[in-house]
C-alpha cells in the first residue's frame, strides 16, 4: 500500500557546486583571461592578438566567454533559489537583464561620442557607427529593441535575452537537465540545417545568433548540476586523448594559415574546406575545439591551483568578477586603441604599449572596483538601552518621576535614564526639580560592560543612601507601573 505520510523525493538534486564548494576562483580567473582576449581581439591588426586563443585553434574566447556565464548564472540563480525560492530568481533575472540592457544602451551611445569627437571618417564605418551619427533617432529606436549594435557590442544583447529566460531555463534543467540539454543541442541543429535567427537591422543578421550560441551558455549551466556525475568520464584517457589529438589538427591548420612553411603540413584543399568558420551560427568545429580545451583545462588545473595566488591571476579573477564593466571598458579601449594606431601610428610599439597598457588598464578598474564592493562598513554604536542585561559590571541608574510635570523637559513618559559616569554629586538643576517628598527610588540593573568609569555607587550614596541588597527585594516589578504624563 503507498505510504501517503512519507516525504517524496526531490525531482531533482540540490546544485552540487553550492553546497559542497565556495566559490571556484578558476571561473573567474578563466573569464577574466577571456576578457582580456577580446580586448586585445578587438583591436584591428594588433600583435597582442597572438597572445589570443584565435591564431591557434578554430574557437576563441567567445566561446569561453559563453560557456562561463552559464557556469555562473547557474550558481548564483540556483543560489537564490536554494534561499529564497523563485521569486527571488525571477526578481534576479529580471534585473540583472535590466542591468547589461542599460549597459548596452549607454555603451552604444559612448561609442558614438568617441567616435564623434575623433571625426568620424574610416572610423565611423568601421565601427558602425555612421548610421548612429547621421540618423540617430531611428538608430536608438533600433537599439532600444535590441536590433542595431555597434561593432563589438553584440555580446550585450545575447546577454540581455538569456537573462530574462533563464529562470525557466534553470527550472527545466534542475528537473530534467540532460533532457533540457537535449533540446538546446537540437535547436542547435536546426539553425544550422534551416538557417534561423532573429530579425536584426540594418544588415538583417545578428553576429551572434541567439538561436545557435545558446548551447554553450546551456552546456555550462548543465555542467554545474551534472558535471560532478560526468566528470570521470570527461577526464578519462578515452575523452582526453582524442580533445589533444584535436587540439593539435587544429593548432597546425590554423598557424598554416598564418606561417608559409606550415602549408605544407596541410593538404591544400583542406583550409579551403575549413575556412571560413561560421562564426554568427556557431560553427561544429569552433563548438568542437572549444570542447576539447575544456577537457584539458579541466584536467590541467585543478581546483586549488597555485598558479591562482599570482599576481597575473589575481588580475584576472579581478576582472573576471566584474564582467560587465569590465567588458564595456574593454570595447571602449579598443576604440580608441583602433583611433590611436589609425592616426597616431601602427607600428609594433604602439601595438605593444596599448595592448599592455589597456590590459592593465583593465585590471586597474576590476581592482578598484573591488575595492569599493568589499570595503567594510562600520558597525552602528550600540546605545546603552540596547545592551544586554546579562552581565553585569557597571550599573544604570534609573529614577522614576511620580511628577514628571515639574520637569518641564519630559512630554510623554515619567522615566529618565541615566548613565553616570564618575560622577561625585547628583546634579543640582535636576534635584532642583525634584521635592522632598518625591524622593526618587533607586533602582540598579545591571548592564553589559560599556567602560563609562568609576563605580558610581559610592559617588551617590552621600546623597540618596546606600543601595539595596537585592533589587528584587526593594521592588515589586510586578505592580509597579509608569502614569503617563496628563
């Protein structure tokens, strides 16, 4: 017979990464070195970019740009809702969404501002930023529905949609995730078998199709409730070996693109097969080598790297945990690195000096940022009518007014509380107000320790007596009321 009274099992486990785990510092060490390949990828006909992942190998770091975000939005969304249930996730989505929108919105118009005072020219094509410049009006409009981007900004608008449907995205995944990774591998495919995207204008086409650079946002939020289940299988000689043998094939195609005696390592007809990669549909080699480079990532660097406590990496996790200011720095840098080797000069220092200098630049701006977010706030003083009673080393003395009218200071109560601090007398105005027959009683409670001094016992005993033995004894805490002041 079926046990009604018994608790049912959870349709899906907790996030594994949440509760066994802080917060993996490769994540953000691997998003902030990918921040800093975009920079130096943005800017055109520039040496640092062989320091990228793009001259050698088919993916670059868009890739892993992607598949990061989806490790992160699945360990902080799934947080909220551990905590607080979905609203809070939805409340999240909501306004992280709002956030990277306005981001986008204020980057495309301070792109237009640079691009702007430095002429225009080559500059405002390049950028596509002319259209903005000479129809501004229409060209927000456009903006403001996601449908113009300048050169650069397009990874903004991505991020703006799957903010907003990742709450169902995570609802789906924590009850049937390989399922729902399955579903996004076969909207994958159909991009590429009937060629969908969304509408996008002037040109018609998005550089990054949503529809396609979904998966590895997906796949990255997949792996953080499945990965511990697939990671033996993941680091195995069996996956390990064949993502190395890849990564080489595609290292030797793309430098003998590049360096004239690799050609004849690669079959002639065999770039021309290759190239060019769809990069805006995301193309099954880029999606492949990508795959590979995380296998042996996650096999080189474990969790507690050393190589995390360096000042590079500090760097970079620096970056890495403010991503979206630290992206729109970079598009804005690399505008006006693009300016400066356009009508300062092109040659090799140039290139070198802004590709160091914007990283650091970049660094500078994360760790500053850091700063600000971590800075600890001072606690608020604590009065002494909030502290505890528990412990007691100093006493308050407190006087109960049968008459508080002749205090012609006290409105609404009868009870002044007093901390004496070293004091020899009892204040003359305040006996002054007080007559004979109207003596205060003198009640001692004790309170924390607060430092005020001497023990103001003695101090006052010339004037009201000695104190009694037990104040529970003097007083009948039960009877005793205050009489509001008529």
């Amino acid at each position: 017979m079926l046990d009604r009274t018994a608790t049912p099992k959870p349709l899906a486990s907790p996030l594994p990464e949440l509760n066994a785990y802080g917060r993996d510092l490769r994540i953000d060490a691997c998003r902030g070195i990918a921040l800093w390949y975009i920079f130096l990828d943005h800017v055109p006909n520039n040496v640092g970019s062989w320091l990228t992942l793009r001259n050698y190998g088919f993916s670059d770091a868009a890739e892993v740009f992607m598949f990061l975000s989806g490790l992160t939005c699945a360990l902080s969304y799934g947080k909220a809702r551990q905590s607080a249930g979905w609203t809070a996730v939805i409340g999240r989505t909501l306004w992280r969404s709002w956030d990277i929108y306005v981001a986008f919105l204020l980057l495309t118009l301070a792109c237009a501002v640079v691009v702007h005072l430095a002429g225009g020219g080559p500059l405002a094509d390049r950028s596509n930023t002319r259209i903005l410049l000479e129809q501004p009006g229409m060209t927000l409009a456009h903006a403001a529905i996601l449908q113009y981007r300048p050169v650069n900004t397009d990874v903004l608008p991505l991020f703006v949609l799957y903010h907003l449907l990742f709450a169902p995205l995570l609802w789906l995944l924590l009850r049937a995730p390989n399922a729902t990774l399955g579903a996004s591998l076969l909207l994958y495919t159909l991009v590429h078998v009937f060629g969908w995207t969304i509408p996008a204008w002037p040109n018609g086409h998005w550089f990054f199709n949503p529809l396609a650079w979904q998966l590895p946002l997906v796949l990255g939020a997949w792996w953080i409730i499945e990965g511990k289940r697939f990671r033996p299988c993941v680091t195995s000689r069996n996956v390990l070996v064949p993502a190395v043998l890849y990564l080489v094939f595609s290292l030797v195609v793309a430098l003998s693109c590049s360096i004239k005696p690799l050609e004849a390592l690669v079959p002639q007809p065999l770039p021309a097969l290759l190239y060019p990669m769809d990069k805006s549909n995301l193309a099954p080699l880029r999606l492949l080598h990508f795959l590979a480079l995380a296998v042996l990532v996650l096999w080189l660097v474990p969790r507690d790297w050393r190589g995390l406590k360096t000042a590079v990496m500090r760097g970079a996790i620096s970056c890495g945990q403010n991503s979206l200011p630290i992206y729109c720095l970079g598009v804005l840098l690399a505008l006006a690195s693009h300016l400066a080797l356009l009508d300062v000069s092109d040659g090799l220092m140039m290139q070198i000096a802004l590709s160091v200098g914007g990283v650091l630049v970049m660094v500078a701006a994360a760790t500053l940022l850091n700063s600000i977010n971590t800075k600890p706030r001072q606690p608020p003083q604590a009065k002494p009518a909030d502290l505890p009673v528990q412990q007691a080393t100093r006493f308050e003395l407190v006087i109960n007014l049968k008459r508080a009218q002749n205090l012609k200071r006290a409105k609404t109560l009868g009870v002044m509380t007093l901390g004496v601090k070293s004091l020899g007398v009892m204040p003359p105005a305040l006996l002054a107000h007080i007559e004979e027959g109207d003596r205060p009683k003198m009640l001692f409670a004790p309170v924390r320790e607060s430092g005020w001094g001497a023990d103001p016992v003695q101090a006052i005993a010339p004037v009201f007596g000695p104190p009694a033995r037990n104040v529970a004894q003097d007083v009948n805490w039960t009877s005793r009321t205050v009489e509001p002041v008529p």
